[in-house]
C-alpha cells in the first residue's frame, strides 16, 4: 500500500483539518488537568513542559525574538494539537488502524531527506510561520504519526481526496470525541464547533500561562 509522506512544516489547519467537535465545557474537577480525552488526561505540567522545549529551541535561533512573538497562542495551540492526538488515537483503534515506531522512522527518514537533512527537519519543524511549531525528536515523531495514522484511517474508511473526504473524517472524530468523552480546562480556550479549533475564552480571568495551584484545576465560570 503506497503511502504519502509530508514535511514538517505543517499548518495547525492542516492538522486539525478533520478534527472532532469537542465539547469544550467541563462538568467535574480535574485538578492539574488541561483536558480529560476518554481514560487520558493531558496535564498542565506535561502542556508547560512541551511549550518550554519549544521555547527553548526557538531561543536558540537567530530569528529567537521574532518566533517567540510570532507564537503567542503556543500553549492553548499546544492544548489543542494534544487533545486531536488523543481522539485520532481512539479513531484509529476502534477502526483497525496501526502505526508501528518502524513506520514512523521511515517516515522520517522521507521527510529529512526532502528537506535536507535532519537538522533542516528540525528547523523547519520548528520555524514554520503558517503553523503550530514543533522540537525535539519527540514531538517530531508524533506529528509523523499524526499524519500516518489520519492517511491510514482515511483509507480504511475509503474517505476520497478532497471536502467529500474530510467530512467523512471529521464525522468520524465526531461520533469518537463524543463516545469517549472530551473536557478541557476552560483556561486554555473553548471549543469552537464551527471553526474546528479552540478559541480564545471570552472568561478574562482565565489563564494559559502560569496557573496558581487553585486555578490547576478546572475552574467553575463564575455565575
């Protein structure tokens, strides 16, 4: 089965391009939580630690200041890119698609040798304007993954290239978000069903960055 493999430098869009319409309100605590996939809770700490990597790495960069600027919205964007992974996951399971680490690598391996090399992967990774930015071998790895297992689950379901296509996905991730159940932390935004992605909340006392140890939960709007 012949397989197509993209770079890194791939837009938020692009990735999100069939996700679920999430419900974006939470109806329990879940402290130190920024959202609650099915069984999977993607921590605060975990979210912090991932931005910091990229942090770092774009510091690193002649262009640092100019990318740190260009990436406000890095942890909600963070937020959202990890709660899509967690439903393609449970997508990809219940309809019989694999990815293996061997795939991945290879797929890797395509990806550094169309741009260059494997530093010019990572910086494109992490310097792509038109999207969410990447760094480290870890993050990289999984927006390879991303991609495999949304083109292996596109032809189990014999989804054609094109809108007809990307509905039929974005039903998928739909039924699947809204069997497992998704929760996020009114903190880092709120689902916008018609945009496909995760909005700004309209709540100013809520925070991305940063949060106290009263606020590491999920925090009730006031009435």
């Amino acid at each position: 089965m012949k397989r197509r493999t993209s770079t890194l430098a791939v837009s938020a869009a692009a990735l999100l391009l069939a996700s679920p319409l999430l419900t974006g309100c939470s109806t329990g605590a879940h402290p130190g939580a920024a959202a609650v996939v099915g069984d999977e809770r993607i921590t605060i700490a975990s979210v912090q630690e991932r931005v910091e990597t990229v942090r770092e790495a774009q510091r690193e960069l002649p262009e640092g200041d100019q990318l740190l600027g260009a990436t406000p919205a890095l942890t909600r964007q963070t937020v959202d890119f990890l709660v899509y992974m967690e439903v393609l996951e449970a997508a990809a399971e219940a309809h019989g698609v694999e990815v293996s680490r061997a795939q991945v690598q290879e797929s890797r391996a395509i990806a550094e040798q169309s741009v260059g090399g494997a530093e010019a992967l990572e910086t494109s990774a992490l310097t792509a304007t038109n999207g969410l930015p990447f760094a480290g071998d870890e993050q990289i790895d999984q927006v390879l993954r991303s991609q495999l297992l949304t083109q292996g689950l596109a032809q189990r379901l014999g989804a054609p290239p094109g809108p007809e296509g990307d509905q039929l996905l974005r039903q998928v991730f739909a039924e699947t978000a809204e069997e497992i159940g998704v929760e996020v932390n009114p903190r880092y935004g709120e689902w916008d069903a018609e945009q496909v992605t995760l909005a700004e909340s309209d709540t100013p006392w809520l925070r991305a960055d940063e949060p106290t140890e009263e606020e590491a939960g999920f925090p009730a709007p006031p009435a």
